[in-house]
C-alpha cells in the first residue's frame, strides 16, 4: 500500500470505539496517527472460512440507539433478511489489539467487520461487485461512520476481497441470520440447570435474565424444597455447547440433568 492510499484507509471505526467501547475514556490509546497495512500478509490458517452459528447478543454494543458526532443510529433487532449495497472500507494495523465495541479484541488477521446498525455478533456474506470474490465475516464492531460506506472490514478480509490497494469497494453484505438452537421435547432431551435456591423469587429473578439474555426457554422446577432453575430442552450436541457458553458468562455452577 503506498503513502498516497493511507490517508484515505483511516478507519472511521475509531470513532465507535472511543465512544462504545470499554476504554473509551482512555486518551491518546492509539500509537499510531494513521492507520496501515502490517508488516505481512494474513496466513492460509488465519484466513479460513467461519462456519456461521448461531451466538447470542453480546454483553456490549447492543443498546437500541447511539449517538456518534451528533448523529443518532439505531441498531436493528435482529438480522434476519438485511442486505445491502454500498462501499466497504478496511482498518488495521492502528486498531489492532484494542478493544471492539462489543468487547472483544480487535485481530486484523481474524475474519471480522464493524457495521452501523446490525446487532452484535453478526455473521455476514460480503460480495466484492468489481471481482465476484465473496468472504463471511463475524460483525463485532461498531462503524465505519463515513455517510458513502456502509461497512469496515478486518485487514484480512479485506485481503481476501482483493480490496487492499484501493482501499475501498462496491460491495453487497448479506446478512447471515441464525436462529436460536432448536429444542427438542422427547425422552433423551437434556436440560441445563444453573441454580437450585430454596428463594423462589431470586429464582424467578435469575429465570427473566436468562430469558432475555439467551433468548432460551427458562422454566423451574421444585424438588426437596428448593427452585431449580433449568434450561432447555437441548440434545447433547447443543447441551455441552450450552454448558460452556454458560460456565464462561460467569454461570460456574451450570450442568447438564436429564429430565
């Protein structure tokens, strides 16, 4: 990339990051003035294509509207059937290592994107108009804030729609929607149980996050005077996914029962 592209390739992206990000009150966290290309070109390993599933909301970057330079942007509820057309832009080397809107760490050699509007995690089909080439990226960030492009690409992803050298490109995003795991009521289903309290109104409490966290079916159920709170029903496939999604969201306690 020569000295006349960089100044073209600075990712609007910082702006979402400064104002949604954990570190936003962090000044002057950026080293470099101008973002660039790395020293090397991503490996065949870190360009594998994602096999999309389905993930639920992110902790962070998901609140129904934000505000960036005074203008307001809504973020869509779910991504089913969004598609458009419009230019792409990437951002590298400035942003790599810190902090995503939706808490993650930004990784320019990962197959990821930041999008205005659609929630976080987002997996997306971006289609290169000039060159036919088509990449899935994972939307964990906020912008690009620039009122002709529509979405920031990874540094990687960018490689791989040919883009590099100019920058930007016309491109078509297809979202990727996935919906919640499908549950399956029948004599080897298992459900996941996350506490078992004799205060059924902490219960009931613990029950509605769920719920509206995970979008999963939370019911419970009494037994030696205590309320236990289950999820579910999954097959084992979907249960063991489940457990560790859970056990990493803070739920330790989290384990399979078959009911």
């Amino acid at each position: 990339m020569n000295a006349k592209v960089k100044p073209r390739l600075i990712s609007l992206s910082l702006l979402a990051a400064a104002l949604l990000s954990a570190c936003s009150s962090q000044q002057g966290r950026y080293s470099m003035r101008y973002d660039e290309a790395p020293e090397r070109l991503p490996s065949v390993a870190e360009i594998n294509p994602l096999e999309p599933r389905y993930e639920p909301l992110s902790r962070q970057g998901n609140m129904s509207s934000y505000t960036v330079l005074g203008e307001t942007y809504r973020v869509l509820p779910s991504a089913e059937g969004y598609s458009a057309t419009g230019l792409a832009s990437w951002y590298g080397k400035k942003f790599h290592g810190h902090l995503t809107s939706n808490g993650e760490y930004y990784d320019m050699y990962g197959l990821s994107a930041a999008h205005r509007y659609l929630p976080l995690p987002t997996y997306a089909k971006v289609t290169n108009l000039r060159n036919g080439k088509e990449i899935i990226v994972r939307i964990n960030d906020r912008g690009p804030f620039h009122p002709e492009r529509i979405i920031d690409l990874s540094y990687a992803a960018a490689y791989k729609l040919d883009m590099l050298d100019s920058g930007v490109a016309e491109v078509q995003v297809e979202a990727l929607y996935m919906p919640p795991p499908t549950v399956v009521a029948d004599s080897s289903s298992v459900f996941i149980q996350i506490v078992a309290l004799s205060d059924s109104s902490r219960v009931e409490q613990v029950q509605q996050e769920l719920q509206d966290k995970y979008a999963l079916n939370a019911t419970t159920r009494q037994r030696d005077g205590l309320h236990r709170l289950l999820l579910g029903p999954f097959d084992e496939s979907q249960a063991s996914q489940w457990v560790q999604r859970l056990r990493q969201d803070g739920f330790d306690n989290a384990f399979r029962v078959a009911e």
